[in-house]
C-alpha cells in the first residue's frame, strides 16, 4: 500500500490554492514523494536533481535532516515519482534525465562521423567512405490521459454545495488544481467513486486529507475536511461518508477542496462530474 501512494505520488496529488496570502500554492507541474525511513531533504534533492535548500523552503521544513516517515515532499517541475533507494543501488538515470539525441543535417538525416582533422568520412576496409546509416524511426507517441478514457458516471459529487472556487488559473494568477465546494458546517463527504483510501491524516497547509484511489489510474483528493472516518486501506464504494466539512470564516459554513488527478494529473473536476 505504501508502493501504492509512492506510484500516485501521493498527494501526488494535491496542489491546493486557497484565499488568503498565509496558503501556498505550487503552480507548474510537479509529484509528490511519500518519505520512507531515513530519507532527508538532501537524499530527495540529490534523487530529483534539485536544490535542497529550495526544496525545503517550499515545503516548510524545519529539520531538513529529519524527515518524518510517510510525510509528503513536493518537488516542483519533477514529471515521475523516484524510488530513492532502488535508484541508489541500480544506478538508474534522474527521472528528467533524456539520452542526447544524435546531430542531424538540415534534411533530419544522421550526420556521418568525420576523422580527427574533421575534413574526411572515417572509411572502412575497403577505403570507401561507410554509408549513412538511416535514423531510427521514432517511437509512437503515446495518448495523453483525456476525459474521453474516464467512465461515464463514474464520479459523483463528494459534497452538495455551490462552487466558490474553480480549476485552473485565477485572477490573481495563482493556479488551483482543485475546485472549492462550499455548503453547511459538519455537512457529509463521500466518496466520489468506488476506491481504496491510501492516504487519511492531517497535512500542513491543507488540514485533515483523504485521498482515493481508483481504477483506470484515477485518485481523488479531499482537503480542508473538519473530520475524517475513513482510514489507510480501507475499501469505500461511491457516495459511501468519509467525513465531515469543518468551519469556514463564515458562520455557518465549511468547505472542502476536491481534486481529480489521472496519471497523477490534475483534471478539472467539473468535467467528470454530473
């Protein structure tokens, strides 16, 4: 199960951009990495290729030597979920490591290697300059995760309110993975789809989180919660109560933060629910 949040990237999961200048918003892609035993900010920083004092900063970390287990590190710009000690001990390339690509002439065909004086083709035996070698063909691109791949109903509204806050970019350029829904205090969540709870505890600057996961490389993030009834690896089914929303400013009235993220994207949420 532990694998399981590491793969979504836990909280993979959950950028959240909240109204109030105290809330940090992460904006541009990014994964989340759940701490194992002993990792510290440098350990995660030198697997990400990235500054550790940077890496602390945005993540709010006082000892950056001691990491709590199973607490959640955002790194910025990173595009896939590094498994420290297995890359430790393989030798395996940084996630945004790419091979050079080979130099090409103007016409997209592999430029020959020339000798050392740089005037010649190497030739071969035979004293004839070798061939060039066709360049490989290019591998086929991959579909990017759309809404079209996402059952019909599959989702359902994980709390009956109004939305207050949408996806996306927002006029005061912050950008939000989630949406806001707003409703009365101590109103019920559930569950948006059928899932698996891999993640259940409070988490700074988001308040008490609870994360599903789902098939077809589905997750759904509920943040901001006032309580939690749901715990790790527990089985919930769709519209199944996993908590409560808490207080907001006004009387009266709380709100959660509800993400959808697909290959550990974040969607819009709007677009998959009814």
């Amino acid at each position: 199960m532990r694998r399981g949040i590491l793969f979504l990237a836990m909280a993979c999961l959950f950028i959240v951009a909240c109204a109030g200048q105290q809330r940090v918003t992460y904006q541009g892609k990014g994964v989340y990495h759940s701490v194992k035993k002993g990792e510290t900010i440098a350990d995660i920083a030198r697997a990400y290729n990235t500054d550790p004092r940077k890496l602390a900063e945005i993540n709010h970390v006082i000892r950056p030597g001691r990491l709590k287990e199973n607490s959640v590190i955002f790194i910025p710009n990173a595009v896939s979920v590094v498994d420290i000690a297995k890359s430790a001990k393989t030798g395996v390339k940084d996630h945004r490591t790419q091979d050079v690509p080979k130099k090409a002439d103007g016409g997209g065909k592999t430029v020959p290697a020339v000798s050392p004086e740089g005037k010649k083709p190497l030739q071969g035996k035979t004293g004839e300059p070798e061939k060039e070698k066709p360049p490989d063909a290019p591998p086929p691109p991959q579909p990017p995760p759309s809404v079209s791949s996402a059952v019909n109903g599959s989702f359902v509204w994980p709390l009956r309110g109004r939305v207050t806050a949408n996806f996306g970019r927002q006029p005061n350029g912050m950008v939000n993975n989630h949406i806001r829904i707003t409703a009365r205090d101590h109103a019920p969540v559930v569950a948006a789809a059928t899932g698996t709870v891999i993640y259940s505890e409070p988490l700074k600057n988001f308040g008490e989180t609870i994360i599903i996961k789902h098939d077809q490389q589905f997750a759904t993030v509920y943040t901001n919660l006032g309580s939690r009834s749901v715990t790790v690896a527990s089985r919930v089914k769709k519209n199944e109560v996993i908590g409560l929303t808490g207080k907001s400013e006004k009387k009266g009235e709380g709100y959660i933060d509800f993400e959808i993220r697909q290959h550990n994207k974040a969607q819009n949420p709007l677009l998959f629910l009814p």
